[in-house]
C-alpha cells in the first residue's frame, strides 16, 4: 500500500521529519530556503482543503502522469517544475520560519481528520480520488524533505 498523508502514522512521521528541520539546512538540489519549501508546502497544501471545485474533464496527458507519478516513480524527482503559483523564493524572510513551521504541522494534521472527498482538481493529475490527494501529498512533503535532508 502506497503511504499516505490521510494515514495518522504516516501524518506523524512527516510532522516528526520536519521537527527535525532548521532554518539554516541548505537544499540537496535547488535554490529555495528551508523557510520557502515550508511556504511552498503550506500554499500546496491549504489549496487541496478548499470547498468544492467544479469537475473538469482530465486529459490523457494528465492520466498517465497520475498513474507513473502515483503508482510507479518510488519519489518525485529532482528539480522538477511545479505549479508557477506556487513558487515561493524570494517571497519570505528567513525570520517566518517558526511560523511556516507550525502552519505545516498543522496542516498534516488535518489530513487523518479530514472527512468526505475532496474534489479539487490537481493542476498536472487532473481529476483525482480523495485517495491520490493523499498519495500526492505526501510523495510531496517527502521530496521537500528529502531536499533538506530530513
């Protein structure tokens, strides 16, 4: 069974890695701060517990991206591009680190909570289960803490 965030252990066993994280660690590849992949990770994240949004019809493209990403590649890869929206360097000082900290704790937390589907459609996956969020989530916080180290 693929990990997921919507599993509690899996949930505190990201919250445990990014304990560990301080705002000094440099990146393993890239150019973003400890305390920019938290914001990065925060802004991702916030976006999937958002209220219903319509269906939209899921390209093939998009399909088989879902299936190689989520099902196949054991992690995402280095310094692959994402969501243009989403990117954060340059947009926080180093001192909204705590800050960033917490929000991202209780962000995860939320996950084993989180009751009912979310239909927020994802920008590279196309329409995806409640299941695949959490796949896709934590596949993400995982390659950001890779990143860093913890």
């Amino acid at each position: 069974m693929k990990k997921t965030l919507f599993n509690k252990a899996t949930a505190d066993n990201v919250i445990e890695r990014v304990n560990k994280l301080q705002p000094g660690n440099k990146p393993r590849w890239g150019t973003m701060t400890a305390t920019e992949m938290l914001l990065h990770s925060n802004l991702c994240n916030e976006e999937i517990f958002q209220p219903i949004m319509p269906v939209r019809k899921t390209r093939f493209k998009q399909y088989l991206l879902r299936m190689i990403a989520l099902y196949m590649a054991p992690n995402f890869k280095k310094g692959i591009k994402g969501d243009p929206g989403k990117e954060t360097v340059g947009k926080i000082a180093a001192e909204g680190f705590e800050q960033q900290k917490l929000k991202f704790i209780e962000l995860i937390r939320r996950f084993p909570e989180q009751e009912g589907d979310l239909t927020l459609p994802h920008i590279a996956f196309g329409n995806i289960s409640k299941e695949q969020w959490g796949i896709a989530a934590y596949k993400h916080m995982n390659h950001h803490l890779r990143q860093f180290g913890v």
